[in-house]
C-alpha cells in the first residue's frame, strides 16, 4: 500500500521509523519510479538492486538473500 503513486499517504513516507530494506528488480520498469520515491522518502532506507523483475527473490536469488541477511544483521541485536 505504502508504494503506489496514487496512495493518499504517499506523503507519509518519511514517517516511517523502523529499519527498512528494498530488494528491487530493476528490469521491472513499471516499479521503477516507485523505487526513486522509496529511496528519497525514506529515512535510512537500504535499497539493494538486482537485474530481474517482479520476482526478484527467485531470479536474483543469490543477491536477495545475501541483502536480507546483511540487513537482518544489522538491525537484529
């Protein structure tokens, strides 16, 4: 919800506090606009990009889990 370009609360992005980690395709293009707002709206967000599309984790499978692992380490005590 919080990533569509049409959502009222689109504004609030730099609301959100917690850790945040984004895995994006890059080949998905449709998203790619979204990614940009993501990335200047959120406060320390950690954006890790990766050639493939929609399902990132199956096509960059080696890159998602070394970024989700890396981000877990580093917000878990």
């Amino acid at each position: 919800a919080w990533t569509s370009p049409d959502l009222a609360l689109a504004h609030r992005l730099r609301d959100i506090s917690v850790p945040t980690l984004l895995v994006n395709g890059v080949w998905e293009k449709r998203f790619q606009p979204l990614r940009d707002k993501i990335a200047a709206g959120i406060p320390g967000v950690i954006v890790a990009d990766y050639p493939g599309g929609h399902s990132i984790n199956i096509e960059a499978a080696v890159g998602f889990e070394t970024s989700v692992r890396e981000f877990v380490a580093r917000v878990a005590p």
